[in-house]
C-alpha cells in the first residue's frame, strides 16, 4: 500500500490537496511532507535492515537494554542512510514547493515564477530558479555538513 502511494507523482496528487485543504499554507505542507516522507523512510528502513547484525549480538551478550542497543549500536548503524534519506527528502520537499506554488497558491517564488511565464518576463524566471537552486544547495550543504560533524566516526566516509 505504502508502495503505490510512493509512486504517485505531485502534479497528480496536487488538484486534490488544493480541493481538500485549500489554497493555503497547509495544502502546501501536507504535499510537501508527503513527498518528503518516503524517501527518508526508505532509506531509514534500509539503513535499520542494514545494521551488522554481529554488532546487536555483541550488544546483547553485553547485556544492553533494548534503548540501548537502539542507542548506541542500531541508530548509529543507519545513520548513513538516515542523513541520505534526509538529502533526498529535502530535495524532494524543494520540488513540492515549487509543484504546491506553480499550481495553487497566491504568494512564493513558484507562484512568481508562473506569473513571470503567463506574462513571458523571462528574466523573473531565471531569478526564481536561482533562487530555488541557491536554497537547494544552501540546504544540502548543511545536510553534508551534519554528515561530516555526524559521521567522523565512520572509516570508509571521506566527505
């Protein structure tokens, strides 16, 4: 079920969140988690599945509580994937705001740009998509600069 929710694109989803929610400010947010919401979950999952399992056998003849296998040897495991999981999600949330404002909103950078483009005012475009492009990076940026603070443990990552 989980799978073909996934799979459905923004622009099919959006019409029904505007008739649902709104114009506002929560048909936005609610579109944007939905598309932010599975890929961190996917990699989460994936990053969980993965923890060596000869590590959570370690921690339970060490006799750890079930928090603290969580603690400290499960979340630490799947944090690679969980920082992934974040860079991907933000990326997606960038293109659901822009889809949630180009289609049913009267304020924000998509709606300028759609404007800019009934009007053919070219150079308002452009200045939308640096701006989208500018905060992208400004955000994956941090996200890489949590992997790096996060993950200094880690042997294999180089940054």
């Amino acid at each position: 079920m989980l799978q073909m929710l996934r799979t459905i694109p923004h622009l099919a989803i959006t019409p029904l969140f505007i008739l649902w929610f709104g114009i506002g400010e929560t048909s936005k947010i609610l579109l944007i988690a939905l598309g932010a919401f599975f890929p961190l979950y996917v990699n989460t999952f994936l990053g969980i599945r993965g923890v060596d399992r000869k590590l959570v056998e370690v921690a339970r003849v060490l006799e750890f509580s079930r928090w603290q296998q969580i603690r400290l040897v499960i979340l630490p495991g799947a944090l690679p994937n969980v920082l992934l999981g974040v860079r991907l999600s933000l990326g997606v949330s960038w293109l659901g705001l822009v889809v949630a404002e180009m289609m049913g909103s009267s304020s924000g950078v998509g709606y300028l740009i759609q404007d800019a483009r009934q009007f053919s005012v070219i150079t308002i475009v452009f200045v939308g998509i640096a701006i989208f492009a500018a905060v992208g990076k400004l955000s994956d940026s941090l996200v890489r600069w949590l992997e790096k603070r996060l993950l200094k443990w880690r042997e294999n990552f180089t940054g």
